[in-house]
C-alpha cells in the first residue's frame, strides 16, 4: 500500500523534477547542485528552497552531496509557465 501512495512521487529518469533541500538548503543551493549535473532551471517549487528543474536525475543525483536534497516527480502545477526561470 505504501507503494502505491510513493508511485506518484518517484522521480522520472529523465525530464522536470523537483529538487528539494533535506538538510536546511536553500533555492541557490539547489541550483548550483542542479547546474552542476547539467539540468536547466524552470522555476520555483513549491516547497521553502525547492526548485523545479528539468534534466537527468542520476546526473544531478551525483552532483548532489550527501542528505543535501532529494529529487522527487515535479507536481505538474509546479511546472506551469507562471514560475519560469528566464535564462540570459
């Protein structure tokens, strides 16, 4: 039953994931963890410190430090346009 109520929540190997600090980071930590495994920046999550990111998640895995954040499935009203991080 567990499994069923984490299912939504496992992130895709590949695509938007939501980066989420564990251990008292904040959303520029999360980005530097998440441009150091080569993801992109889409926006603000709605978790304190999280951010919406779209790239492979066992690159930015191993970008990450030890118990730094956990990657989880991005909630798709998470994903809208209204949060996107403009790149220059």
């Amino acid at each position: 039953m567990t499994a069923l109520i984490a299912l939504p929540m496992w992130p895709p190997a590949a695509g938007k994931l939501l980066l989420v600090p564990i251990t008292g980071g904040n959303a520029n930590d999360m980005a530097r963890i998440a441009v150091a495994g080569g993801a992109a920046l889409v926006g603000a999550g709605p978790l304190p410190g999280s951010l919406v990111i779209a790239g492979d998640r066992a690159m930015v895995m191993r970008a990450t430090p030890p118990f730094a954040a956990v990657a989880i499935a991005a909630p798709a009203v998470a994903c809208g346009s209204q949060n996107r991080v403009e790149r220059t």
